[in-house]
C-alpha cells in the first residue's frame, strides 16, 4: 500500500473530524499524565540514589523496573534487561513535547547505561540500547550515540550460533538449557537491522534475517502460538527442548511471547519487505485478536491459556506491545487496516482509562495491571508497559497526522 491509499483508508477509518481530535485529546491527555508521572517518578529515584550513596554502597541503580511484592520501589542496574526503558520513555517525553527538559533528562539517564555496549553476556542489547541510545540518535543525530550503537551491534552478533541460525538467548541455567533461544529475541534484531542500514555491512541483515527465518521454523505451532524458548543443539542445529520459562506451561501460549513475536515480525518485514515475515505477523495477529479468551478491552490475559480466565491478571505490557505493532502492520494491509487500527485503538483506549497508576502515586510509573511471569511480578507496574504505551501513542498519532505509524 503507497502512502496516498494509506492515508485514504485512514481518513475512511478516522471518519468525522470530531473523532479524529477525540483521539488526539486521548494522546494529548495520556502524555501530560505520563510526564506529570515521570517527573514524580524522578523524586523517587533520586530518593534511592541518595540513600545508596548515604549507605556508602557500591550498588548503582539507574533506572526504575516496577514494585515488589512488599510494596516497594524496585530500580535495576545498567545490566538488567530493562535499564533501556526509562531512557526510552524521556526519549517519547521529548518527541512528543519538543521540550528541551525532557532532553537533557533523557540524556542524563542514557548515559548511565553506556557500559553495556560492551556486554556480550547478553542477547537483550537491543531492549537496553536501541530503546535509549537508538531513540536518542533518532531524534538528535548525535554522532557519540552512533558509534556506542554500532559497537553494540557488533557485541550482539558474537552471540549468533551459525550452526542453529539464531543469536543465543541466555547464558543462565546451564542445567536445563543447551542454547537457549527465546521469542523475545525477535525484538533484539531492530539493532541489527539498523547496524546493516548505518554500515552497509550485510553481516547485520543476514544474521537478523536468519534468526526471523529459524525462529519461524521453530517457535511456532500450527495455529501461530509460539512456544517461549527453544533449546538447540549447537553442533547441529536440533531442537533439543520446547519450553517456557515464564509462561503457564511448556505448550501454553504466553501473551508477551506472542506480543514480541507480532511486533518483531512486524518490524522483520519493514527491514526486509520479505512476504514470509508479513505473513508471519498477520498470522500472529490472527491467533491474538481472534483467541476466545481475548476480553472485550483486549488487554490480555497473562497468558492465553491460564487456567483460572477470567480471573487471572492481565498483562498491559503485552497489549502495549500488541497495539505498537497492530498501527504498524494497518499500514502493510490496506484491506484489513480498519480492523487492525481498531483493535489497537481499543488497546490504547483502554489502557489510557481504566488502567492508569494513580496520580503521582506508585512511584511515578504510569500504567497498573502487568504481569512479568507466572511466578514474579504479577499484576504490577512493568517500566516496559508504559515505554511501548508511549510508543503506541506517538504510532497513533502519526498514523492518524501522516499516514505512517513509523517513527
Ligand atoms: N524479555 C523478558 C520478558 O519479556 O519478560
């Protein structure tokens, strides 16, 4: 679909000009919420900061992750998979406000994370710096953030198994795991795919390319669930195990399994314009907004076969990632964009009314109701849950303003 067809079905969609300045008001609304919160929720850091540096202790915390069971406020060292979000999110404060103080905090927060460039020991580089650092050159072409994504790009593909065609999930329980590959990864190879489009050096496009290929064979069932993590066999290549580590159970179908797997075939076929990967995502998103347990705010639940539905928590962070990637794959299908637009509008809707923290309350962080995994952080706030709500917001509204929900 070209950018005129694109634009048309949108207005078609969009209808009366009335609606299109509702929605800008839900965006507008949603964002003076999301910054009141962050700024509440820099007292909170700072409060941690200065009770570390009071202790004398050695620990640096940079950025908030959710709240613990006994009710407090959980931040997270530059080596947790989530450090890149809060940076993320003062990137959107910044794109959308063009306010100069939400630049210079987005800065300050990037910069504590730069340390991670460097760290091979983990395959969520792009989680961590495409969210901070690849926001930040996007929006002010600053040449350091460059060169600190491009090295970490390179640390990432030491990570790729030739022999499997993917890029290795996690170092950790050797025990149970050969070479673990998880769904998530999928979400990694945005990074990639820039390195290609910066240097030219296909290394980038082909390792990307192969992991989306080899994920394709393997995580997937008949009906387009995925499986969570796939163990292989790295001289040969075999799957050794099918397996979940956070969802219900191995043959469950976990919502933000499902969520990375849309948005990162989504993003797959943008880089690549390679049929198979939009065929992959429109499958997905058959399986997601077409599941009997879907409720009627399409906020998920945690996973889509828990037992206990309806009582079950949801996973806002999951149908953040969901409404991202639903605005994006509207423009890739001009017969179906009405409908894809519409379950995403529905998320956002949602989210944006019933599932807010409350107002300079719970740490600064602006979305309630997510679930890390069937044994942690469940029916919590999740710093990744408002970084792809902000996402989602500014994909609306680009989408509605320009006829592209690409940022
Ligand atoms: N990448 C970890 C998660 O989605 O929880």
């Amino acid at each position: 679909m070209n950018f005129k067809t694109g634009l048309l079905s949108l207005l078609v969609v969009c209808g009366a000009c009335g609606q299109v300045s509702q929605q800008e008001d839900l965006v507008k609304d949603s964002f003076d919420f999301a910054g009141q919160q962050l700024k509440f929720a820099f007292t909170q850091v700072d409060s941690v900061k200065a009770a570390l540096a009071a202790a004398d202790s050695k620990k640096k915390l940079v950025s908030p992750r959710t709240i613990e069971d006994d009710g407090s406020f959980k931040m997270v060292a530059s080596r947790d998979w989530t450090s890149g979000f809060f940076p993320g999110e003062l990137w959107y404060m910044y794109e959308y406000t063009k306010d100069d103080y939400w630049k210079t905090k987005a800065q300050e927060f990037t910069a504590d994370i730069e340390d991670q460039k460097t760290n091979g020991g983990t395959h969520d580089m792009g989680f961590k710096m495409y969210c901070s650092f690849g926001n930040g050159y996007r929006l002010t072409q600053d040449a350091a953030y460059k060169d600190i994504l491009l090295e970490s790009a390179a640390t990432l593909i030491t990570r790729y198994k030739p022999a499997i065609g993917c890029i290795r999930s996690w170092d950790h329980s050797r025990d149970k795991w050969l070479c673990p590959v998880i769904i998530d990864n999928m979400m990694n190879l945005e990074l990639l795919y820039w390195a290609f489009k910066e240097t030219g050096d296909s290394v980038y496009y082909d390792v990307a390319t192969n992991h989306a290929r080899t994920t394709i064979k393997n995580h997937f069932r008949d009906d387009y669930s995925s499986y969570h993590v796939i163990d292989y066999d790295t001289i040969n290549g075999n799957v050794l195990h099918k397996h979940t580590h956070q969802g219900y159970n191995h043959e469950s179908a976990w919502s933000r399994g499902q969520a990375w797997g849309l948005y990162g075939y989504t993003m797959c076929y943008r880089e690549t314009k390679l049929p198979e990967f939009l065929a992959q995502a429109e499958n997905i998103a058959n399986y997601i907004f077409t599941n009997p347990t879907m409720p009627e705010d399409m906020v998920a639940y945690w996973d889509f076969n828990a037992p206990g539905i309806p009582n079950e928590p949801r996973d806002a962070s999951a149908a953040a990632v969901m409404a991202c990637a639903m605005y994006e794959l509207s423009m890739y299908n001009a017969e179906k964009a009405a409908q894809y637009k519409k379950w995403a509008d529905t998320i956002v809707e949602s989210l944006s009314k019933n599932y807010r923290a409350s107002s300079e309350g719970d740490y600064g962080f602006v979305l309630l109701h997510s679930t890390g995994a069937r044994n942690f952080e469940r029916d919590v706030p999740l710093v990744y849950a408002d970084y792809y709500f902000l996402e989602a917001l500014l994909k609306k509204e680009k989408l509605e303003k320009e006829g592209t929900a690409i940022l």
